[in-house]
C-alpha cells in the first residue's frame, strides 16, 4: 500500500508531458503577470478595507497589508522555484506529484478545486451584486426572483440568480475560444482595474484629513463584531488584521497553473508569481493609506451613522467627502474587474483538472483538446455548468471560507514539497532559487498553519469534510486509474537507479 499511494511521478514523465503538450505557449511575462493580478485585484479592496480598519488596526491597516504582503511572499518564492523545475499545468498538484506523493498530490488537487471553482462561485454571485447595482444607478431594476438564490429569496415561486448564471457562460465562452484571446480581453480588463485603482488613490488625496491618521495606531479596545467580542487596535490589531485581508491576496497562485501556455515558462512564471505579488500589495497599501485618511476609521462603525460604509467603504468615502460621482466609477470598475478575477479562476481550474486528467487521476474527458484552439474545450463546459448551476442556485456566503482553507492548504503544501525536492534532488536545474529555503519554507509552514487554524470552525469542518471525500474517491477510482499504477515504479528506482521513461509508464 505504502509503495503505492506514496508513488512520485518522476521528472521524465513530466519532460515527456511538456514535449507532448497541445496546450499552446502564447504567454509572455506580461500576460502571465497581468493573469496574476487580475485573480489578486477583486471586490476584496473595495470591501476588506473597511472590516480591516474597524475590526482590526485602524489607520495601521496599511501596515496590516505590508504583514499580509510578507506572508504570501513565503509561498510566492516557494512557487516561483517549483516553476522553474516543472515549467507545467496543475499548480501545487503538480508540485507535490514529482515530490511527495501520489496520495498527498491528489489531496492538493481535490483541495485546489475549494480555491478555484468554490471561489468561482463565489466571484460570480458578487459580481452579480454589483452588476444590479451599477444597473440601479441607471434606473434599472430586476425582479427578486430573478437575483436571488432559492434559499434566500423571501417570496413565493421559482427563483434564481441570474446574472450569475449568466456571466459564467460568458467568461467560458471566451475561454473555450482560446487563451490568447482570453489574455487580451483579460489585459484590457486589468488595465481598466489598476487604472481605477489609481484614480481612487490619486483623487482621493485631494481629499485626505491628516487628523484621521492620529493615532496611527489606536489603543487596544473591545469591539462587539458580528462574531463576538473582538479585541482591536494596537499591535495585536495590525497583526489579526493581516489575517483578517490575508485572502484579498488570493489568487498569485494561478500563475503557475498556466505554465503550460508560457512562451519561457522557467523565467517568465517566476517572474510573473513575485512581479504580481509586488504590484497588488503596493496598490493594496496605497489604497488603505487614502482610505483611512478619507474617512475615520471609526466612522466604519456598522452601527453608527454611515451602517453601510463597511459593506462599500471605498464608495462613501467619496459620498462622505461629497464626491458621489465616484460611486458610479468604482462600482463600474468593480463590475468590470470582477469579470477578469472569474476567467483567471475558471481558467486556473482547469488547467489543475487537465494535468490529473493526463496522470489518469479523473476521467479523459478533461484532457481532450481542441485542437484548433488548444483548449480543453469539454473541460471547460463541465466547470461552466456546474459553476453556473450551483451560484444560481446556492448561497454562496457561508461557503466562502472554504475558498480561503483550500488556498492556504495548497500554499503550505507547496513550501513543505519545494523544500522536499531541494533536499532529495539538489541536482535539478533550477532558473529560480529560494533564498535561504529553510527559513522561507518554515516561515510559509507556520504563517499558513496559522491563518488556517483562524478560520471559522464550519469552513475547517466543511473543507475536512470535502477533502475526506476526495480522499474516498481517490480510493475508489483514481488510484486503480493512474498512470503509475501500470509500472512498478519503485522496482524501477530501487534496480535499476534510473527513472522510468513516460512510454514505459503508459504501457
């Protein structure tokens, strides 16, 4: 058993998987970082800022950002290595494949599917309450039953959301129609988003009260939040605060899921992994900063005289400071910007499916090609259905924490696996080295171990939940399938010192 579910999948196989690819590479360095950015800039900026500062650290929030920066920096080198020993699809599954096991690589992988297809989701019922939004601004407003989910609408009869439904069918028909033009319209989008970005923090200077920034870091007090009794402010803010915005991070790692697509994927993903990073938390710091200086932190209170500034706090502070023609600005921009955060997050999904699909761990149908657009085509409608189906018809809100639980697993995976392979395969060539691993891998473990353990208890027991029947259908299914299991894998090693060619394997 043990020579089993613990098998590697050796480098050859994967030289052999690039060198046979029908994915196309048509990313360059930019392409890839702009993919890393359009998953990282979201709603989450224009909404965590406001919990951040009056949950957490107040006018330090920007300090809170620059701690979140750091921690995801841990895991951003750690992937940055891996990409330039295995340049391919399938992110952290792959990773732990060629390191630590068949078992525990399936286990990110099933993981992977809560970052990406659970966070699909969940981006999709957000734009949609943006997109009715931006409609009502413009005096048009769609029936209840035609915005909200069965379980939240409060009338009688049929109802779904169908913006949601919608905007998943247009974002895979992009997909499906290849990824360099996937790459262009993403581009344009993440443009039009940095470039709102910047007009919130350059206009909003005009209007900063440097009295809003005193203290910079308030005392420590106690704050009755939706969950209970939270203790805020002082330095113990600034830094439950970083956990609190940790997850407006997310999505650096979809980088690496396109590797397959990348014209020089052992220098361009890396460089586009900490270029992405860099260029978020850079933004994200300036936008705190002009936030915190618009508009006291305190004013934030959800109960005080601005009850909805915690839900929209970029947009009141332009409403307080009398600008309310930025509302339709920023609400456009996060309408638009949504759009790009769910291509990089269907399209990062199935890539992952493509490379288990190839290793035998699912079914074929998600690595049948199209070969004139060099997309897993079928791959893609199965995601866009299920996708679409379940964020019309399901509350999203309480399973959004799971999104955050399978992104941080993947992330400590990844720097136990990059430090694995540096110890048991020195001799890899490697275009991109972590720097003191030892320390970095240690310090990625334990911040990760850390922000998972701060979840709430339901998305620790729902994502468990969903990892054991990952685990169940892995023994059932995936490990009868499995390219590795028709070759005695560690017969091979053990005799012979040499690794098994791909051929042998799939023979």
């Amino acid at each position: 058993m043990a020579g089993s579910v613990w098998r590697k999948k050796p480098m050859s196989a994967f030289e052999a998987d690039m060198k046979k690819s029908e994915l196309k590479r048509v990313l360059g360095k930019w392409s890839l970082t702009a993919i890393g950015v359009g998953a990282i800039i979201g709603g989450g900026i224009f909404v965590l800022t406001g919990t951040g500062a009056y949950y957490h650290a107040g006018p330090a929030l920007a300090l809170s950002f620059v701690i979140a920066g750091i921690a995801c920096v841990f895991a951003a080198l750690c992937y940055s290595e891996f990409a330039s020993v295995l340049p391919v699809e399938g992110s952290a599954y792959a990773y732990a494949y060629g390191t630590i096991g068949e078992i525990l690589a399936w286990i990110i992988g099933w993981g992977l599917v809560l970052e990406y297809a659970m966070g699909s989701m969940t981006v999709a019922v957000s734009w949609s309450g943006y997109f009715n939004k931006l409609l009502k601004m413009f005096g048009i407003v769609l029936p209840d039953w035609l915005t909200t989910d069965p379980a939240s609408y409060t009338g009688s009869g049929f109802s779904m959301n169908l913006p949601a439904f919608l905007i998943v069918l247009l974002v895979v028909a992009i997909l499906v129609r290849g990824t360099k033009g996937a790459a262009k319209a993403n581009n344009f989008i993440v443009i039009l988003k940095v470039a709102a970005v910047l007009f919130v923090i350059v206009a909003g200077l005009f209007f900063i009260n440097l009295a809003n920034w005193s203290p910079f870091i308030p005392d420590v007090k106690k704050i009755v939040s939706e969950n209970g009794l939270t203790e805020a402010y002082g330095i113990t803010g600034v830094i439950s605060g970083a956990a609190a915005i940790f997850f407006a991070y997310v999505g650096f790692d979809a980088v690496s899921t396109q590797a397959g697509e990348a014209i020089n994927p052992k220098k361009d993903v890396p460089f586009a992994i900490v270029a992405s990073l860099l260029i978020c938390t850079v933004l994200y710091i300036l936008v705190s900063l002009v936030l915190t200086g618009m508009m006291n932190y305190q004013d934030f209170d959800p109960k005080g005289a601005y009850p909805d500034a915690i839900k929209a706090p970029v947009a009141y502070a332009f409403d307080i400071a009398g600008q309310n023609w930025a509302s339709y600005i920023i609400t456009f921009a996060a309408t638009i910007g949504l759009i790009s955060v769910l291509m990089v997050m269907i399209m990062g999904q199935s890539r992952i499916f493509l490379g288990m699909s190839k290793d035998g761990l699912l079914p074929k149908v998600f690595s049948r090609m199209n070969k004139v657009t060099g997309t897993p085509e079928r791959n893609l409608y199965i995601l866009g259905v299920v996708i679409a189906i379940v964020a019309a018809f399901t509350p999203i809100n309480k399973l959004a924490d799971m999104t955050s639980f399978g992104t941080l697993f993947a992330f400590m995976m990844v720097c136990i696996a990059v430090w694995v392979l540096r110890v048991k395969q020195p001799e890899l060539p490697r275009s991109f080295k972590v720097p003191a691993l030892p320390v970095i891998a240690v310090l990625g473990i334990l911040i990760n171990v850390y922000l998972m353990w701060n979840l709430s208890l339901d998305a620790q027991l729902l994502s468990l939940s969903w990892l054991a029947i990952g685990i169940i259908i892995y023994f059932l299914y995936s490990r009868k399938k499995s390219n590795l299991n028709h070759y005695n894998l560690d017969a091979a090693i053990t005799h012979h010192d040499e690794e098994p060619t791909q051929e042998a394997i799939e023979d």
